[in-house]
C-alpha cells in the first residue's frame, strides 16, 4: 500500500521509484529468502539526517519473517540479531549497483544506525 504525500512530505521522486521497483524485486537481505520482498524504510520516509532528505532511499528488501522482527519486536532486536540497517542498506546497494546520490550516501553513513 502506498501512502499519499501530504503537505509536510513530497512522494519519492521517479529515481527513488525505480530503486523501490529494484528492491522490491531483490531477495531478502538478511536471510536470502526469494523475491517479491518487503520494501523497509528503514527509518520512515520523511528521514533526514544532516539536512538531507534520505527516506526513499534507506530501504532493505526483507521478507515477511524479518520484517516481523522489527514490526512486532523493535530495531534494537533487529540491529543485534542481524547487524544494523546501514551496514544491510550498503550491502543491498553493492549488490543492485545503483547509485544513489552522494550526499545520501554520505549522510547514510554517518547516520551508522
């Protein structure tokens, strides 16, 4: 399901579409589980961090069974059983070789959460 934008946030752009359309067609990241997955924002998608707007684009494809860690467990339970997000959202970019913009990237690690 998709959520309309409202007037505090803006729906992803055709570039962070295409990369949802390539995660969602990606296999579990953390358990290798096949296609369709999960497209997990990682932490929601209105996230900034250093004043750059990187929701659309910190999402892991995950199937049903992690994605169930974090919505009926918590993130601190995700992060200690499966690493954090970050570290699977570099992974999932070497894997599809997109590349997103630099300074999403470089506000992605920073964030090492």
């Amino acid at each position: 399901m998709q959520r309309k934008a409202t007037k505090n946030t803006r729906a992803a752009n055709a570039d962070e579409k295409r990369f949802h359309a390539i995660t969602k067609n990606s296999d579990c990241i953390v358990c290798g589980n096949p296609s369709p997955s999960i497209v997990n924002h990682c932490w929601g998608a209105t996230f900034k961090h250093l004043k750059v707007l990187i929701g659309h684009w910190f999402v892991i494809p995950l199937c049903l069974e992690c994605d169930n860690v974090i919505t009926h467990g918590s993130r601190r339970g995700f992060s200690e059983r499966f690493g954090t997000q970050s570290s699977l959202w570099e992974s999932h970019i070497k894997n599809t070789a997109v590349e997103p913009p630099f300074e999403v990237v470089e506000s992605i690690k920073d964030w090492n959460q």
